[in-house]
C-alpha cells in the first residue's frame, strides 16, 4: 500500500502561501521575472530516483487588470551540459484568473516527448502569484511525494526597455489620422520603439471592421526608431468606411517597459 508523505515544512506554507513574499516592495519595477525548477516523465536514465515525475506551474493576477506576460523553457542536461532555450510564448490573465503550466504544456512547448527537467522562466510587467507544485509517483502509479514552493520574483537589473506603439501621422484628425496610404491604396502603419533599449523583431496585426485581420512582421528597431509597413485592405471592408485596430507586438515577442500603449483605433473613409 503507497503511503502519502508531506514535507514537515508544507503545513507552514499552506498557512503563509496567501501572504506576500519576504522582501517584497511595493516599487513598479520595469519587470519581474520568475524561473521554475521543473521535472517531468520517467527518467531513462538514472539521473534522479526511478519512478515519474510531475511539475504543475499555478499562475494567479492578483491585480485588477488584464496581465500579459510571457514564458520560455530553457532546458537542464545531466553531465553538467547546458540545453536548449525555446523562443517565449505570450499569455494573458485577466484579473483574478488562474492558469496552470503543466509537464504537457512543458514538454510541447520544448519539443520532447519524455522525460525533461530544467527551469520555466515567466516574465511579467507586474508581480504574480506563482507556485509550483511537485508530486512523484514509484512502481504502484500513485503518489508518494508531495512538494509545494512559492516562487519569489527577481528584478533583473536594465540599463532601459524597449517600447513599441502604433504611431498616428496625423494627431489632429484623431482616429483618420491614421488613414495614410501608399500609391497601391494600403494602409501604411506606423511602429516607433519609443523605449530606452533596442526591440527585436515583432509582428503587427490590424484587425478590420471586415474580413480577416493581417499580420505582418515588423523588424527589429533601435531605440527611438519607428518603420512603416505596408498592410493591404481586405475586400469588402468599405461599408462605406473601413475601420481598423491596429496591435504591435501582438504575438508577445518582446519584452517592453509598458504593454498596455501597443493599440490603437483607425478609422478610413470610403
């Protein structure tokens, strides 16, 4: 019969899980980073105790507005070998939701199929409620182990962040202001990295009053550097007018020092 053992310390964390973190001040920094220690599958090898192994990564807001924020893997080899780091994927929460990063999640993400352990890195523009927990299970299927940690925010230290926002040409006019086309009748977007540090390559969406919204890459900019990107209009979005939302960074790819300035309304006459 399998028997269920609780670390002697799990008690104390269950009653202080609900407060913050020690050390904890109530300074915005420019962002927060979290990275947890993942292990998932059955080991081939006996890197760790046989058995198999299951990583569940909670992520709460606990602020009233949405968060987007965004997670990589990067991977922990045995023999002191470094391992693969994956591109960041966006996600969202709005206020009071949770979501959960599991071994699936981990596993598909990183493009392995068994057994994987290293660290799940989340980068925030506010702080989070992030814990993770561990449970293993020996010959029986059932659990044997159980771990549960609070992972503490670090602040890593920049010299600035970069910025995108969709520019309006045309202030004065307000949401026409950005009807600016090229001789081939397309919408010419503006994106500016308005922030302190280099961007990387991006992508940009506008969203049309009718028929399929567009993507287009953006490239890396410098700071203080804008580009126009050339968007054709879908058929039928003159009803007369053609309205439009345009989102930078839509995909979540960088990291900026505010996310909540990267849309903007438009609006074209017929």
């Amino acid at each position: 019969m399998s028997r269920l053992f609780l670390p002697a310390f799990l008690l104390s964390f269950i009653a202080a899980a609900s407060q913050p973190a020690a050390g904890q001040e109530a300074a915005n920094p420019q962002f927060f980073q979290y990275a947890v220690k993942f292990v998932c599958g059955k080991p081939p090898t006996p890197v760790v105790a046989p058995g198999a192994y299951f990583t569940a990564i909670n992520v709460h807001n606990p602020t009233p507005q949405t968060v987007k924020f965004r997670k990589k893997i990067a991977i922990a080899l045995p023999g002191e070998e470094a391992g693969r780091v994956t591109q960041f994927f966006p996600a969202a929460l709005k206020s009071d939701q949770a979501m959960e990063i599991d071994c699936p999640d981990i596993l598909k993400h990183a493009d392995a199929k068994d057994f994987l352990k290293g660290f799940v890195v989340i980068e925030t523009p506010v702080e989070l409620d992030v814990v993770a927990v561990y449970t293993a299970a020996g010959s029986t299927g059932a659990v044997e182990t159980l771990f549960i940690e609070r992972v503490p925010p670090r602040r890593p230290q920049q010299a600035g962040l970069p910025d995108l926002v969709p520019v309006n040409p045309n202030p004065a006019a307000g949401p026409n202001g950005f009807c600016k086309r090229d001789q081939q009748g397309r919408l010419l977007v503006t994106v500016r990295n308005q922030g302190a540090a280099p961007a990387g390559g991006s992508q940009t969406m506008v969203k049309f009053s009718a028929g399929a919204p567009a993507v287009v890459n953006t490239p890396a900019l410098a700071a203080g550097t804008p580009t126009v990107l050339p968007v054709p209009f879908p058929n039928g979005c003159f009803q007369p007018d053609c309205s439009f939302k345009i989102t930078v960074d839509s995909a979540g790819q960088v990291n900026e020092s505010n996310e909540g300035n990267n849309t903007a309304d438009g609006l074209c006459l017929g």
